[in-house]
C-alpha cells in the first residue's frame, strides 16, 4: 500500500462497506489455501449486497470447518460436530427459511465421516452453499490421508495412497446438487466467479475448492499442491459473473460464450475454451468429469447447473414467514380442537 | 429378580374346584392368543372397548413379535373394578386361536382357569382343571364370509361373541365399539364383522354351557374418559406444544408417535387461507441426522423434536453434547425398548434412564421427565419444550414401550393452562436498548443466559455457537478458568432447573416404616403392591413417584423419612437407583433396597410384591 490519501470507502448495494463482511484473524497456516477462500467469501457476500444478519455460517469440524469465524462476523455461526454440519445447516433452515446459509466443509468432514449426511443434503436440495476445502489430508490431527487423496498420492512420510478418490462433484450431480461447481483456491477470478453463482442460486451448491495444505499436502508427489495445481488444473471455461441488479449490459459473441440466467436475473457468462461446454446436460457433466479424471486433469469451473428442481424448503409448504418466531395462536390449536381429538378416543 | 416367567399364583375362590360357587366379578384378565397380521387386532379392541363401555375400568396388553404377518401374538385385557390398570401377571380367561402356542399356552393357565379354543385343536385333551369351551371356528366363519380370503380375518370376530356371551357383554355397546372400530368409510367391513360376532354369540348361547366364575358387570367408572396409546398422547402434547420442527428417524417403538403427530399436524397446522404448514417434518437418513436437524432447527429458534428408542439415543450421544454444551433446546422423546442391542424391539423395558440422564462424553447432564400415563405424556412433552427453550438444552422425554404402544384408560386431554414458555431471548429492540450482549454472560444469577436467533435485524445480534471452549462473549477459549468457570455455570442453570421441573407425587400415611420410589409405568404396579402389602401382608408402605430429573428435595426428605426404600426398576441394573445413588448422600443410599424386573413384560404388582415380601422375610 502506498501513502496516498484513503480513496473514499466503497460500499455495496446495501451501503455497507468490506469490512461489514470480515470476521475474526485466522489461526491456520501462512499460506493455507483455506485463507484464500476465506477472503473470496468475504468479496462475494459483500459485491452481492447480502445481508450479514441474514447469514448463517455452518462448519463440521477440521481445518476448513474454523473459517467461518474468519468471514462475516456480523453474521450468526455454528461450529457443530464433525461431518454433520449437513444435518444442523438443514435444521436450521426448516427453522428459518429465510437464512442464506453456507457451510464450510473439509475433505475429511463430507467424505468420510460426514459422507452419509452429505448424499442425502444432496437427495434433498437443501438451498444453501456447500463449500469442500479439499486438501487431501487431515490437518488438525497432522496429515493423514483423507478419502479425496488421488491413487498415487504420497504423503510426506512416503506413505502412497492406494484406494481411489470420493469425488464430491460427481456425487452431487449424480443425486440431486442443482450448482456443481470445482475450483482452486488459487484462482481467485474463476472461485470469485463461481461464488457469486451460488448466492445467486436458488437451490443447493456444491463447490469442491483444491485448497492446498501448506504444512502437510504442498510438496512433490502431493496431487493437491500448488505445484501440482498449476500443472494440472485445466478450466472448463472462462467465468463472468454478472450480478441481476447491475446495469451492464451482457454481450456475447455468437460461439464463444454461453450465458446461464440463475434464479435472481444474474447471469452467469461461460467464455469458450477448449470446447463450448453446456452445464445444464447431467450427462455431459459426469462424462467431462470420468474424462479428465482419466487425464490426470483437474477440471475446474461450473460443471452442472439444474435451475428447475424444488428445493426442500419449498417441497415442504411452510407458511412465508420463519417457523421459529411464529405466535402462539398459530402454533397451538384452540381448546375446541382438543374437545374433538378427546371425543375421537372416548 | 428372575426374568424367567413363574407359576401363576392362584387366587383362593379358583383353586380347586371348577364349579366356584363365588362369581369374580369386574376383576380378571382375558388373554387372546393369535397369529400377527391376522386382523386380530381389531378383535381385541373391540373387546376390550365393550368392556370399557360398560363402565369397567381397563388395560390392554399388546405382545407381539418383531414381524409383519405369521408370528404368534398376545393381547391381554385387564377388566378392574378397582381402576388397576397395570399388568395382571396371572390370566384368568384364555382364548386360543393359535395352533402354534396353544398347547403351551394351555400348560401355562393356572387351575380353573377358563379356555375358549378352536375345537379341532383338542386342548381339553391336555388337562381337566381348566373351564373348557370349544368353538368351530372354521365351521361358523363360512356362513357369515363367503369371500374365502376374508374369513382368516372375519374368523377373530367369532371369539368377540363367544366371550361377548359367556362373560355377559352388553351386545349393544359391543356392535358400538364395532362400529367406531370400523370408522364411517367401512360401514360394509363392520357388517360383514357384525355377522361373525353374532355367529359366535349365537354359538355359545346354544352349544356352551358356563361353568367358569367371570362376569363383566356395567359400572360407571369410565365416564368421559379415553383409550389412548401413549404415543399418540405425546404426539399430541407435542401439537398442543407448538412444536414447529420435527426430524425422525423410524424405529420401534417410537415410529407410531411421529407419524400421529405428522397426522394430527396435516389436519390441525395448515392455515386455512394458504394451506401451508407451520411446521415442518422431515424424515432423516438416520439418528445422527435425526437429533442434529433438531438441534440446527432449535437454534435457529424453532420448538423441534426429534422421537426414538434406545439404539437411536446410543447414535445421538455426540450430538448430545454438543447441544449441552452449546445450550442449545430440543427435545428427545425416547420410547424404551429391551436393550442392550438391537435386544427386543417390540418388548418394554426402562433401559435408557442412565443414558437419557447423562449421554454424551465429558461432563454432562440432561433433564428427563417421566411420564406414566397417557395425560402424563401430553403434559409433559409440552413442559419438555418449555424447558427445553427457557433452560436452552436438549430435554429428554423417558416413555417405555408399555406406555407408548399399549392401550390406556385416561382422563381426557386437558387444554394447556400456561402459554407457551420461549425462555430469554434477545430481539432487535432489546439490543437496542442493551447495546449487546454476551451470549454466555449470568446476568440473572441463576445460570440461564441470553441468546439471538439468527437473522435477528441488528449489529450485535451475532455470536458464534462452537462446541469447543468458549468464554462468556462465545469465544474460542482454552483458558482453564473459563473452561471452569462456564462448566460451574451449566450447573448453576442445572441447579435452577431442578426446582422448576415436575416435582414427585407421594402417597403417605403415618407410621408406613417401608418406602416406594419409582417412576414411569412401574408407577401402575408400585401402587397396586402397595395395597396388596397391606391387604395380604398387614405391611404398610408409602410410596413416591418420581416424575423428573434432576430428582427434588422431596426425594432425600422422604428417603429420609423412612427405614428402608425399595426403588423399582425394570431394568437389569438398577438404573433409577444408580442415578439416585448419584444425586444422594450416602446415609441416605444406604437405606435404599432395589427391585428389579427385566424380562420384557410389563411389569405387574405381584411380581413387585414378591420381591418385597421375599427382601422383608415377610
């Protein structure tokens, strides 16, 4: 930074400024890919315009489920038990279905302990953003492989993973995500991207970010490395985001781009690379996904989008406002129906 | 406590002869035995709901297997003039419509007993001390069906009328309990049933003659009250309640609650105008899921619940603790079944009173209420949400499969006197006037802290809810003395909810030397061995009931009171003792005697009585 006079502060749609969207100083690693994504989330919720109070920040346990103290202070957190931040994100939205709610996950919280609760979110397309800080190992408890370790990866202590990944995006395109995103921590354009998509989603999002663990994961013969992220992450495509409440206008150029509309009037803008990519065909999605799998690639972008399906929320026809503040005289039927039921059993 | 079945005592005006010149009258048991999935189950209610309409106090017994269609299954009826409504371990009157137990089942009955039975069976081939009555089922169920694949169910209703005439049953308020069996939409079904009873009646008038000494007579002690299964008066407590989240996972025998209450709140909880819900069900992929929806649900600030059986309460432990830990309400209806294991799933037993009182791993503790009759279970699960909310923790709902599954005479359902309880909670304009809060800070004294709901409009409104150390402003904090100083404070709140939850209710009389606790269903055979000490034995006892953990003063005061205490447990281990042993100093542990029962059954006075008689070298 240099000493020249502060440019006047900048505020979102909401008139809140950057700093309404950070939280506490994060205690993981210098360097730790989880950090990165952490001020993606900060950068998105704020360019949304999202309310803070209107947050709740779920996790599990590990590395990955500490972040949500670090972004969003202003908003309420869960730090619940490990793998089942699933079940509590659900909960809480049946409670309040007016809360946007993210959750922050690791490798070892959704595919292992947590991989049940996981595929059934999925079934049920509960809306909310899951997030896989996926690093291939567990750190906290000092660099044990994890389910999403690729065959071949080797640990610092020489030890080679044999057994074949979990791999999350294809679970949730197979039942039932209806935002199937991968990206890397550091792809700050294409993760930024990616993130405002889901806020923009209605339905549940499931972003797989490679987030490299500095400390255990980051060295040769590691398959989550930035190393070996820089050789290998191979994007689907180019990614613009275009908010539904800006006033730009989006031009494309007639096969080169694909314009995705989401559920708020954003659009998500898909710039040709290699191939022109549609990720509204499930089919297409699994069959890039088993392809650069078989490549050694990691495809990074958005793999999947499905913007028809209910969610569980909406599946459930629940009166408008939250069911936790409801009045006592529309949550406890009147004496006359008590009579009734005592009647029936007399 | 043997768990093996003994011989039936024989009550004297039995014993011997089987020409009783003494009717027992309003006063015996009735015993079905058929196959399950044979329709036998309407049968027996309807039986047993004549009685009940003739004024005569009742209890039905449902044993039947962990099966869908093919095992052998029980249903006991209790016909009280007394109004006891717990077990009654002998059988006095026997109806054997299965080939598979019969013979056994006829072993079994004590002298002059009375036995209906399919005649080809030949049961009266057996012994000669039994009132005998064959009926041709087979032969009378053809006239009155002629649809073949109807007549294994329509053939049930021919032993309604068979003991419709030998105990003399009013027919009318049988046809009555028939119908309402039946229900408005299967006026065609109650007929074609209709007919069999008739059949079998008009059987019996004409080919049995009565020798045996039972007699339902009409009284008037029914009056406006109700046969309920227990689950179904929970779920209705939950309804009345307010509950607005419920998250479950089926298991016996605790299914039958939640999908009453899914039921009840379809025809109560949609709201006329939109027809949407206030509430919301789901049911989970499992246990883990089940209570940890209701968790995330009761700190988003919904009344949630989540109901279960002992093997679900074991996969819940972690998420216990958390909700303990982070003071978060739920309720955790837990239906007993036989454990440990999968065990017997479709017996009763109160297996999880230690597991209720103190699951989970470190240090933690949770509030249990006892329920142990039908309007117990719809008051209480309303105090469980009260609680639950005003003390910001998970509270359990301790039922048994006895109480939940079997039919029970009850009071009617009494309207909720008190609003529904929310417990402290911070809204926008509270923070406006506080400037903040600290999520885990005692401002009151007694333990219970403030909290916010998510989405609460207001800068100060958020706090981060962790599982892990955190100080008073809900930070992360591995700081010993905020690690002591919060776990001092959780029993603090846990001091102060010990004397706002249902106290025991006692029955004394001066100079009783011998005391009685219990709590649940054991309360039904606690009290009825109570009167038969004094009316057998001259032996005088008090008793308590305890209806709640943490256990009231009362408890030690009348432990106190006393020389000896027995505590009843239908469990093998002791678990109501065990956890008064934790709670009590060791004088007064030192009085305690225990009684056990853990054979499956519900538990019967005489076997209580036994026990004492035997204990007090009586």
């Amino acid at each position: 930074m240099s000493a020249a006079p502060a440019p006047p502060k900048k505020t979102n749609r909401i008139g809140l400024e950057v700093l309404n969207y950070r939280g506490g100083k994060t205690t993981l690693c210098a360097g730790c890919g989880h950090n990165s994504i952490t001020e993606r989330l900060i950068e998105a919720f704020w360019e949304m315009g999202v309310e803070p109070q209107q947050v709740a920040k779920m996790s599990g346990i590990g590395c990955s489920s500490k972040t949500p103290a670090y972004f969003l202070s202003q908003s309420h957190g869960f730090n619940a038990v490990h793998g089942r931040a699933p079940a509590v994100a659900t909960g809480a939205l049946l409670g309040n279905h007016q809360l946007r709610c993210v959750v922050v996950s690791g490798d070892g919280d959704t595919a292992s302990i947590g991989l049940g609760q996981f595929m059934h979110m999925l079934r049920r397309n509960v809306p909310l953003i899951y997030i896989i800080e996926n690093n291939g190992v567990y750190g906290l408890t000092k660099g044990q492989f994890s389910a999403t370790a690729d065959v071949g990866a080797k640990l610092k202590t020489g030890t080679v993973n044999e057994l074949p990944p979990i791999d999350c995006c294809l679970a949730g395109i197979e039942l039932g995500a209806t935002l199937v995103a991968r990206s890397f921590s550091g792809d700050k354009r294409q993760l930024s991207a990616i993130l405002k998509a889901s806020i923009a989603h209605n339905g549940l999002s499931v972003i797989d970010i490679v987030s490299p663990c500095v400390t255990f994961n980051d060295h040769e013969g590691s398959t989550k490395s930035y190393a070996y992220m820089k050789d290998h992450e191979e994007p689907l495509h180019d990614l613009d985001f275009v908010p539904g409440f800006s006033d730009i206008e989006v031009e494309i150029e007639e096969g080169e781009s694909r314009v995705v509309e989401l559920h708020d009037g954003s659009k998500l803008v898909l710039h040709k690379l290699e191939h022109d990519y549609d990720p509204t065909s499930k089919i297409h999605a699994l069959e890039v996904l088993h392809e650069s799998t078989r490549r050694n690639e990691v495809l990074t972008g958005i793999i999947y989008v499905d913007r028809g399906k209910p969610t569980l929320t909406e599946m459930l026809d629940v009166v408008d406002e939250p069911l936790a503040t409801l009045a006592e005289r529309r949550v406890r039927p009147s004496r006359e129906v008590l009579e009734q039921i005592n009647e029936e059993f007399r | 406590m043997h768990a093996t079945p003994t011989v039936p005592s024989v009550p004297a005006e039995q014993s011997g002869s089987l020409h009783a010149k003494e009717r027992v009258i309003n006063d015996f048991s009735i015993q079905v035995a058929t196959v399950n999935g044979s329709g036998s189950q309407t049968a027996n209610n309807v039986l047993m709901r004549t009685i009940f309409q003739m004024g005569v106090p009742v209890s039905g017994k449902n044993l039947f297997p962990s099966n869908i269609a093919g095992l052998p299954t029980w249903f006991t009826i209790r016909a009280s003039k007394e109004g006891y409504i717990g077990r009654k371990k002998e059988i006095d009157f026997f109806v054997a419509m299965n080939a598979e137990t019969a013979q056994e089942d006829t072993l079994k009955l004590a002298p002059g007993s009375a036995l209906v039975y399919d005649e080809p069976l030949k049961l009266n081939e057996l012994r000669s001390d039994l009132h005998f009555y064959p009926v041709p089922f087979d032969k009378l169920v053809g006239p009155v069906c002629p649809e073949a694949k109807l007549r294994k169910l329509v053939k049930n209703m021919i032993y309604d009328g068979v003991v419709a005439q030998l105990l003399g049953l009013d027919l009318e308020e049988m046809r009555k309990a028939l119908f309402k069996q039946f229900g408005t939409k299967k006026k065609k079904a109650a007929e074609l049933n209709w007919g069999a009873v008739a059949a079998g009646k008009e059987y019996a008038e004409k080919n049995l003659t009565k020798t045996d000494p039972f007699r339902i007579e009409p009284m008037d002690r029914t009056g406006g009250k109700l046969i309920i299964e227990g689950n179904t008066a929970a779920a209705l407590g939950c309804l009345f309640a307010g509950v607005t989240v419920l998250t479950w996972y089926p298991i016996t025998p605790s299914s039958t609650l939640a999908e009453a209450l899914i039921s009840y709140l379809g025809r109560f909880r949609r709201e006329a105008e939109s027809g949407k819900g206030t509430y919301a069900v789901v049911q989970a992929e499992d246990e883990l899921a089940a209570v940890g929806m209701a968790i995330g649900a009761g700190w988003a600030g919904a009344r949630s619940m989540t109901c279960t059986s002992g093997p679900g309460v074991s996969l819940m432990s972690e998420f216990i603790g958390l909700a303990y830990y982070a003071e978060i309400p739920t309720v955790i209806i837990d239906v007993q079944r036989v454990g440990p294991s999968t065990g017997l799933p479709t017996r009763t037993m109160q297996g999880d009173i230690m597991s209720n009182a103190l699951l989970s791993h470190g240090d933690s503790k949770h509030p249990v209420l006892f329920p142990s009759s039908p309007e117990e279970c719809f008051t209480m699960a309303q105090e469980c949400f009260d609680l639950a909310e005003r003390f910001q923790t998970p509270v359990f709902m301790n039922m048994d499969l006895d109480l939940g599954m079997n039919n029970w005479m009850s009071d009617a359902l009494p309207y909720p006197e008190q609003p529904i309880a929310r417990g402290k909670v911070l809204t926008a304009e509270d923070l406006n006037r506080l400037g903040g809060f600290a999520r885990y800070k005692d401002v009151d004294g007694d333990g219970v802290t403030y909290r916010t709901l998510p989405g609460t409009k207001h800068l100060q409104a958020a706090y981060f809810t962790r599982g892990t150390g955190h100080n008073e402003k809900a930070v992360y904090s591995e700081r010993e003395d905020d690690w002591i100083q919060n776990m001092d404070r959780l029993t603090r709140k846990f001091e102060t909810l010990r004397h706002s939850i249902s106290p025991p209710l006692m029955r004394e009389q001066p100079g009783a030397k011998i005391g009685l606790v219990s709590c649940g269903t054991s309360r039904w055979a606690m009290e009825e061995s109570s009167d038969q000490l004094s009316r057998e034995y001259g032996t005088e006892t008090n008793w308590l009931r305890l209806r709640a953990y943490p256990f009231s003063d009362e408890l030690a005061a009348f432990i106190e009171r006393h020389e000896r205490v027995y505590v009843i447990d239908q469990n093998r281990d002791a678990q109501l003792l065990g956890l008064m042993r934790l709670d009590l100093d060791p004088a007064r542990v030192a009085k305690l005697r225990s009684v056990r029962y853990y054979g499956g059954m519900p538990l019967d006075a005489r076997t209580v009585t036994d026990e004492i008689v035997m204990q007090e070298g009586l």
